[in-house]
C-alpha cells in the first residue's frame, strides 16, 4: 500500500504549473452537465501533467540516458513534450494501429516512435525492455507516484472550480479509466482541494480491468475486446500503485457500451462543438447515466482519428 504522501500534488503543481493551460470547466447548456475541458491541453489531453510532473523531477543524470514510454499515443505526446523542454531524448513504442494524428504530433515533437505489432499490452512490454536494454529511465503512464502526482493537478484545479456549478448538492465527478492514473491522481486532487464530490470512474465494457477488480473480481480474467476507445484499452500492470490508490478514492466504477461511446461522441460534436477521442466521450457517456442535477464530465483528450466523427454520425 503506498502512502498518499508521497504522491506529492502541490509538488507536482509547482513543477509544471508554467509548461501547461489551465483548462476551462464549461457548462453543457440544457444538459444538467459540465465538462472538464483537458482536451485543450496543450497536447490535446491531461497527459501532460504526469509527463511533466515526471520528467521535470528527474535528475539530470536521469535526463542525459534518456526516457522510453510506452503509449497507445497521449502519454508518449506528453512525454515528448516534457522531453523537450527539459532536455533530454524520448523514445516511444506504440502500437502499430496507432492513431496517425498521434504518430505525427510525436514525431514533430522530436520523438524516436517505434512500432509494436500488437496491442498497448505488446508495446509496454516492448517499451520496458528497451529501456531496460539502453539503459534508458522508462515512464509508465499510471504507475508512477510523480505521473499520479501530475494528474492530480487537474483534480486540484477542477475543486477551485467546482463554485461555478450551481446550487449546493451533490456534485458527481466522472472519470475515464484505464490505468487509473488520471481517476487516482483526480480524486487525490480534490480531496488536497477540500472539494467533498462523488467520484466514478468510467471504463468501456470492451476492456473492465478496474472495474472487475473494484468490485471484487480478478482482472485477469479479463478478456478484453476491441474498442474505439484506444487510450483505455490493455490490461493494468500487476502490483500497480493505482488498483489501491482507486479503492482509496472512488466511489463507483461503471461501464459503457460501445454504442453509449459512439452516441456520446456525437452529441458531443453536435451540442458543443468540440470533437473528443472515445476515451473521453466515456465520462459524458456515464454521466448520462445519472439523474444527478451537479455532473461533470472530464473530457480527458481531443485527439481524435481523422474521419471518425463523420462515420459515426452517418451511421
């Protein structure tokens, strides 16, 4: 069991407050719903905050070997980034289907982008063996307490404006979930904040790692399907910092269809005009579920595929 002091949010907050935006917590008119907006984060996802709250720590012995992430896009964006402005080199393995709109932000970022033949699961073993190989510092996107110390930033900064919402009650905090970096580090957040919300997490029924074991199951018995929701596909690393910190933190873990994925992505689009990647449409998509009158929906990223959006809508 790690202990919540060491994953240091106001560290974390200081660290990186300069390198990154401080995203607006919008109201969905008509909807009952507001929404996180982290997909006008600089990279176009919350991802940054643990890639730089990670990388701007390092020492610089760490910096001059270089990083190695594995991604199925947003975390490797991230790290590139924090690469960058601290100096030192990334290389990232992605699985081969990855995103082409994420493939080419790593590659202007300056990153070494290295293809798996297989799924986010391939690539991380991949990643960590060439880190391992190179002698390279490897950067998981959840299991680390400086990554879960950076996510935990947008919790801190979500509960100074959680004043915005309306009339006392209370207020149901949606989180996607995967690793569980960002559902951690957001309740972690909060809670430095001194906000009192319901936090739920929000998987797809093609990949319910966490779900499985928040309600007592074995992730491992998992057998994970296919998902338009890239970023939260692949199982969870065993002995992960997260599957405790999620027990700690979160109230609820639900699961979305693909269909409740697709429909939210649209409405989304429609009502708002902002185009979101799945992973992100997951959280308005369990919200949905909900008669609560306080929601918000954190939209974790805006990297969506290309042409995505329109097949949707036709369909």
């Amino acid at each position: 069991m790690i202990p919540e002091t060491s994953i240091d949010v106001e560290a974390a907050e200081r660290r990186i407050r300069r390198h990154i935006l401080r995203t607006p917590l919008l109201e969905w008119p008509g909807q009952g719903l507001w929404l996180k907006c982290e997909n006008e984060q600089l990279t176009g996802s919350f991802k940054l905050r643990g890639a730089l709250s990670k990388i701007l720590g390092c020492s610089a012995e760490d910096l001059r070997r270089g990083v190695v992430a594995a991604s199925a896009g947003n975390h490797g964006i991230g790290v590139a980034l924090a690469c960058q402005i601290a100096g030192s080199h990334a290389t990232v393995v992605v699985p081969r289907d990855v995103v082409e709109r994420k493939r080419r932000a790593l590659e202007s970022l300056g990153a070494a982008v290295v293809l798996a033949d297989g799924d986010y699961g391939v690539a991380e073993l991949e990643g960590r063996a060439l880190a391992a190989a190179s002698g390279a510092l490897f950067v998981s996107p959840y299991n680390d307490p400086d990554v879960v110390a950076g996510q935990g930033t947008l919790g801190l900064e979500l509960a100074q404006q959680l004043t915005r919402t309306g009339k006392p009650g209370q207020v149901e905090v949606f989180v996607p979930v995967s690793g569980g970096g960002l559902l951690a580090g957001v309740g972690l957040g909060l809670r430095l904040g001194g906000a009192v919300v319901r936090l739920i997490g929000v998987q797809t029924e093609a990949a319910p790692y966490v779900h499985r074991f928040f309600y007592g199951g074995d992730p491992a018995s998992v057998v994970e399907s296919p998902t338009m929701a890239d970023g939260l596909a692949g199982a969870v690393e065993d002995g992960s910092i997260t599957w405790d910190l999620i027990k700690r933190v979160a109230d609820d873990i639900v699961l979305v269809s693909e269909g409740e994925i697709a429909a939210a992505l649209v409405e989304i689009a429609r009502g708002t005009g902002m185009v979101v990647e799945p992973s992100a449409a997951v959280a308005v998509a369990g919200a949905r579920r909900s008669k609560g009158d306080r929601r918000i929906a954190v939209l974790s990223g805006g990297n969506v595929a290309g042409g995505l959006l329109e097949r949707l809508a036709a369909r």
